[in-house]
C-alpha cells in the first residue's frame, strides 16, 4: 500500500459521513499518511456519528458539523477537494421501513445534494460512493456478482440504488469521476453499538461484552459475507487511487461465508464466555429479510488489486479490545 500512501500524502479529501463508523477509521487512516482531511457530518443522533471515533485525530482534520442537503454549504466545503468519499446515509434497514421519508431524504435528495455542488464548483473532483448488497434483495444465485438483478426488500435498498445512479448520472453527462462500491456487513472499532437497528453484529458484541444473552432470530443458519473495516478502508483508498475504477460499480465480499450461528459461536469463543438463544423473526424483520447472502468480489479484486486480509477471529479480538476500553463513549452516544 505504500505507493497508494504516497499519493493520498497532501492531498485534500473529504469525508461525507466522516464521524460515523467506517468513514472515522478511513479518516484516521488518511491523516496517518498525511492526507488533508475535512469531515461533514450532521451527527443525527439515532446514527453512527461519534465524536470520540476521531479522538486520536481531533485535532489535525477540519470537522464540518453540518447536514449534506445544505447545498450552499456543500458548494463551500467540495470547492479545491481532491477526493470525496461519500459515505454520509441513512444506514438502517428496518429505520428505513419505519421512517422511509427520512431516508428518501439523506439518501437521494441528499446525495443530489452532494453531486450539484461537485457540479457547479468542483466537477474534477472523484467521488468514493459507498452503496450496499442490500440492493440486490433476496439473492438469485450465489454468490452475488454485479450483473444481479437489483430487487431491494426495503426502502434503504431502492434509494441506495438511486444514490448509485445519481452518481452515474453525473458522470456520464458532466464527466465527473464517481466509483461505486457495495458493501457487505462490515465490522471493527467504531461501529454502532448503541442500538440493534444498524445490523445484528455491533449489537451481538454489545450483549456479550456486557455479559447479557444474545438472541438469534431464525435457525442461524443464514450466511453471511463479512469484512474488517481496514479491509474495506484499503478498498475505499484503492479506488480512489487507482484511475480504472472510475465509472466502476464493484462488490466488496469475503473468501468465505459464515452461518450467523457459526458468528456468535466465534464471537464467544473469542470472548471466552457468553450464551445465546433462538426466537422466530419478529415480522418487521422478517418482511426486509434477504436470506442468505454473499458476494463475488471479482471485479473489485480486477480493478482495484484489492481482497480481504483480515481473518474474523484476528478481527473480532481487535474490536473487541477497542470496546472492552471505550465501551462507555459507544452504549450510550
Ligand atoms: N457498515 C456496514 O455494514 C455497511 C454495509 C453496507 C453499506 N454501508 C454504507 O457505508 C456507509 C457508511 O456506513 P457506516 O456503517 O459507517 O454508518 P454510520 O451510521 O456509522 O455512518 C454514517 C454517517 O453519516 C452521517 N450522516 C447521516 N446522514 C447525514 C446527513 N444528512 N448529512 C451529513 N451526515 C450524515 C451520520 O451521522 C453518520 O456519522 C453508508 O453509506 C452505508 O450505507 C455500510
């Protein structure tokens, strides 16, 4: 990675969504190897935004505490950027059934938002769009590769899908160089861990670092890709590094895929104690359910170079470690 280090070194980027999960830990990275970063995120409090995520780095990036729908906003902070990683969303599935018009409104409107300042002030910069496998719905074969049809079982799923095209959109009409990554269930330091609205993975590590039961809905045998979050972070620098990803749409994934009771099994193993149980979908989860699911990442390995290299145990052990000393600045903020 160093080659790629070296061209993110003065470089100015910006981070939509930078105090959440995995738009902190891309922005600490980037500050590691000497990149200019500037953070906007509007910290609604149900989402993933923490200020504490960019503790080790307060003080050497620009944080915007600002919504992305405030276009005149946007138009001053994307002016003289390099790289944009857009990552800023409405991230919950089941929050998107219950609330769909607040996610129309970050997740489209918002992302329009983003693209006409990039427009009328910025049109050479690259845009890093983070959408999700969620938008393929309930697979048809596995794994998952790009070519999919796109059949969403939620309202996250359909506006992420007009987020992806928006980005498209500008550039084949204004030529501005956007990337589209879909991610799979991702995990690591920083994740939401406050509620179990934002996947079952940060709220299983909740329950069992806090010595409660945790509670799997179904048999547990639905599979699962997962990655790391330095995983996903190489993959977001890959492409905004590497000139052939523009104009891309590549899925993120993982060599192997895991039962979400062989998950829970490995989280207490690696935590050496914990118990769980079993209980029916309740059925606003089950309506959203996509079943199995996991992704041919081939495209992206292609293009960007790029693959997994954490193993979920060496994983699970690091975040673990992270929330057995931070724990309290994640519960309840
Ligand atoms: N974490 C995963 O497993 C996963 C899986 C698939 C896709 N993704 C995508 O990756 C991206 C980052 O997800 P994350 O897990 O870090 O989520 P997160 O909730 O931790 O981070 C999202 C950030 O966006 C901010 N935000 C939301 N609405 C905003 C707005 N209108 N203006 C400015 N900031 C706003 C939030 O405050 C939060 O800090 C999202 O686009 C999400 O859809 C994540």
């Amino acid at each position: 990675m160093d080659k790629i280090y070296s061209f993110y070194k003065d470089r100015s980027v910006i981070i939509t969504g930078g105090l959440g999960f995995i738009g902190s830990s891309l922005a600490i990275r980037l500050t590691e190897v000497g990149a200019r970063v500037t953070i906007v995120d509007s910290l609604i409090s149900q989402y993933g935004g923490n200020m504490f995520n960019v503790e080790p780095i307060k003080d050497s990036v620009k944080i915007n505490i600002m919504d992305i729908r405030d276009r005149h906003g946007m138009n001053n902070l994307v002016r003289g950027q390099d790289i944009m990683f857009n990552l800023a969303a409405q991230a919950s599935h089941i929050g998107s059934m219950e609330d769909p018009f607040a996610d129309l409104a970050i997740n489209v409107q918002g992302q329009l938002s983003v693209l006409e300042a990039c427009r009328e002030n910025n049109p050479d910069i690259k845009i890093i769009f983070t959408s999700t496998r969620q938008i393929y719905g309930r697979p048809q074969y596995l794994p998952v590769d790009e070519d999919h049809p796109l059949r969403p079982t939620d309202v996250n799923g359909i506006n992420k899908i007009a987020g992806e095209q928006y980005h498209i959109l500008y550039r084949n009409a204004y030529g501005i160089e956007t990337v589209i990554l879909r991610l799979t269930n991702t995990y690591g330091p920083r994740l939401l861990v406050k509620h179990n609205r934002q996947g079952f993975l940060g709220w299983f590590l909740r329950l069992l670092l806090e010595g409660k039961e945790i509670t799997i809905f179904g048999d547990g045998c639905r599979l699962r890709d997962l990655n790391y979050v330095d995983d996903v972070v190489d993959a977001l620098l890959l492409s905004g590094y590497k000139k052939e990803a523009a104009g891309q749409v590549m899925n993120l994934g993982n060599h192997e895929s895991i039962s979400l009771l062989e998950i829970v099994k490995t989280m207490i193993e690696v935590n050496k104690s914990g118990k769980y149980n079993f209980m029916p979908f309740p059925d606003g989860i089950k309506k959203i359910d996509i079943g199995d699911s996991y992704a041919d990442f081939s495209k992206a390995k292609n293009i960007l170079g790029w693959e997994p290299k954490t193993s979920f145990k060496d994983g699970l052990l690091k975040t673990m470690e992270y929330y057995r000393k931070y724990g309290k600045d994640y519960y309840w903020h």
